[in-house]
DNA sequence: CAGAATCCGGTCAGATACTG
DNA sequence: CAGTATCTGACCGGATTCTG
C-alpha cells in the first residue's frame, strides 16, 4: 500500500453508505419509533403515542408511513369490532438495531459526562 | 426476574439517551462532517467543504459551530499569513465512532438490499 | 381507537453576493 | 482561504378539530 493524499472523491465513497442510511432515518422522530417498537415488540397507535413524548398524531401517522414503505415497519389489521391495529417492527427493521445500540450507548456515556460537570 | 406489562414511562427511561444522541447529531449534516474529519484526522473549512458533498459555506459554518459547542470539533488558527485554519475531531468525537461505524454498515446492506431487487 | 383534514407560524436551508 | 450577510421559498411540525 503506498502511501498518497486522500481526496474528497474518494472521502464521498465512504461517506455515501452513511448518507443512504441517513436519508432513511431523518428526522426527529424515527429513530425513536423504532426503538419503542423494539422495546415492545407490537404496539398500538396509541401505546406509540403515549411512548414517544411530544409527537402528535399527525407526525406519527406520517412517520409510520414512511417507515412502512421502507419495510421497517409493518401495519397489521385484525378485524374484530371495532379493528384493531397492531405495529411491528420487520426483520429488516430489527436490523437496525446496532444503530440503536450504539446511540444508546453514545447517549449514557454522554449524560455521564455532563452530569460530571455540573 | 418476574413478567409484567411494558408500560409508556418505562419505555421513555430506555429511550432517554437515545433522544439525548439525536438531540446532539440531529440534522442533515453533522454526522456527515464528522465522518469526514474521522477520515482526514485533520481538514481545512475547504476540504470539508468539498467533501461534503452539497453543503453551502453558510451551513457547513453552522454545524461547525454547534459540533464545536459540544466540543466534538476542535477548531485551531494558526499564525500564517493569510491565517490557516485546522478542524480536528476530538477525543469525545472520536467516541462517537461506533454509531458513525453503524450507520455505515447498514448503509452498505441497505444498498445491496435496494440493488439485489432492481 | 386510529387516524385524516385543516390551518398556520417558524425555522431551515439554498442561492447569491460580499469581505478581510 | 474562511467565512458573513441577506433574501426567500419550502416545509416541518404543532394545535385543533373531525370521522368511522
């Protein structure tokens, strides 16, 4: 391996897988949905409502949707009366639980730190 | 350990340090700055500029702000004529390496997964 | 219960131009 | 080179109301 300059093109190379999964998370609320969904392993609207602090039904509608179409989500209908819904998260979506883990992790080390201070 | 229903304050316990990380890297840009200096170990306002790809000087010298602000950036003058400038990682930015790492894989397998389909 | 619809202000962020 | 200044449209997202 010889030794050379790095360049921004190839910089964009290893930026973009992180960009990609950015794209797909963004936002304020996603990340957090997922993790409550991992947390309880099906869940309604409104026990997602009441997990996540501060989101209104708009947003969280909205969100779902979204994840939905990325196949992070799933939306099971069950039809009793009146019908129920259930939210889970797909194997695809419970792949992104390092992503999880390592903000967690990031998140407990930090509160460690600041709380150190003050 | 006994069984018992998951309940909504519990679960925001668990989420808690999450909601602090996103808190700190929200947005669509400082992750992606990070990433780069991860990779320069040390980078000029222009290289990083080039780098990130589509980020305008008046955003790129925000984010640097607020990185700086939560001391995951460094930022060095040096006494040259006309003054050179240096952005550095910190020590606690380089802590943040595991969920730059995370995001970076699941990118990867994201795009095998969208390509393999196409 | 699980959302949809509407209204609306704020801020985000892009384009462009400029400075020491 | 390393930013600042200004202008502006877009859209994010909150509050509220309504529905099957």
């Amino acid at each position: 391996m010889e030794k050379r300059y790095k360049t921004p093109k190839e910089c964009l190379g290893k930026l973009m897988p992180v960009r990609d999964t950015l794209d797909i998370f963004q936002g304020k609320w996603k990340i957090q949905i997922i993790s409550v969904l991992m947390y309880y392993d099906e869940c309604s609207f409104k026990l997602l409502k009441e997990s996540v602090k501060g989101i209104t039904s708009k947003m969280l509608s909205k969100e779902l949707k979204e994840l939905e179409v990325n196949q992070l989500v799933e939306r099971e209908v069950i039809d009793t009366r009146p019908v129920t819904i259930r939210y889970r998260i797909t194997p695809y979506g419970e792949s992104s639980r390092d992503i999880i883990i390592a903000l967690y992790n990031w998140g407990v080390e930090h509160r460690k730190k600041i709380i150190g201070k003050e």
